[in-house]
C-alpha cells in the first residue's frame, strides 16, 4: 500500500505541480514578454514536453486510486475518497478535451504559423488548465480536510 500511495502522490504531484507553475509563473511571463508567434511556438513546445508527463501521471493516478479505494471498501469507502475519485475523473476527461481538441489546434496553427488560430487554441487551453488546477487544488483540500474529520 506504501509503494501505492508513493505513485499516487508522486503523480500528483507531477500533474497539478505542473499546472501551477505553468499557470503562476510561465504564462504571465510569456504573455509580457513574448509575441505571439514566439509565445505559441513556445506553449506547443512545453505542451509538448508536458503532455506525456501528464498521460503517465493519469494512468497512474487512476490505478493506484482505484487500487486503493478497493483496500478502503470499494463503494463504502470514505466520502472524502468517494469525492476524490469523482473530482479526479473530471480532471482526467478535461485533459483528454484539451489533448485532442485545443491542443490539436495549437500545434496545427503553430505549424501553419496561423497565430489567429493557436491564440484561441491557447486561451482555451488556458481556461481549461485553470479550471483543473483549481479541481485539482480543491481535491487535495478534501482529502486532508476529510482524513482530519475522520480522525478527529
């Protein structure tokens, strides 16, 4: 179980750590200091890099979560571990959007150098990373939040 909940946190970690640097820090970076051609041929590169990562944390989250929430007792499990998978289930389906919709978009405008077109693939993707970011943020809440009820 120790080696499982290693992955699942490790995952995590990679995952919504990744989001947040790349929402917090290197968006407003490049957004003031990048034009546009540079700034999306910059984003479809570290999307780039980044997306693989994510695959690799996603399967792994969701193994290991469902390998634990087994241990816990399947449907009778915490609320808390109930909500978390749920929480992580939609993450999961907004990224798998993002990958093969706006993503797909971004990388065809960049190779085509039309700037119009991977902007608003960009803000999509923009708006979509905020929103898992703050799924992901807030299931890491309800998970110390319900662990520390139970506890209590």
């Amino acid at each position: 179980m120790n080696l499982t909940l290693l992955l699942h946190v490790l995952s995590i970690v990679v995952w919504v750590g990744g989001m947040f640097f790349a929402y917090m820090a290197l968006r407003p970076v490049a957004a003031s200091v990048l034009e546009p051609p540079q700034r999306l041929t910059l984003w479809a590169g570290v999307f780039g890099k980044f997306f693989p990562w994510v695959w690799v944390s996603v399967v792994l989250i969701l193994l290991s979560g469902l390998h634990m929430l087994m241990k816990l007792g399947g449907a009778a499990a915490p609320h808390y571990a109930l909500t978390m998978l749920v929480l992580g289930v939609v993450m999961m389906l907004i990224f798998a959007h993002v990958f093969f919709a706006p993503y797909k978009k971004l990388k065809r405008a960049v190779g085509t150098q039309d700037w119009k077109a991977g902007g608003a693939a960009l803000a999509q993707i923009r708006k979509l990373i905020g929103i898992n970011l703050a799924i992901g943020l807030l299931t890491i809440a309800v998970v110390f939040v319900g662990r520390a009820l139970m506890l209590s």
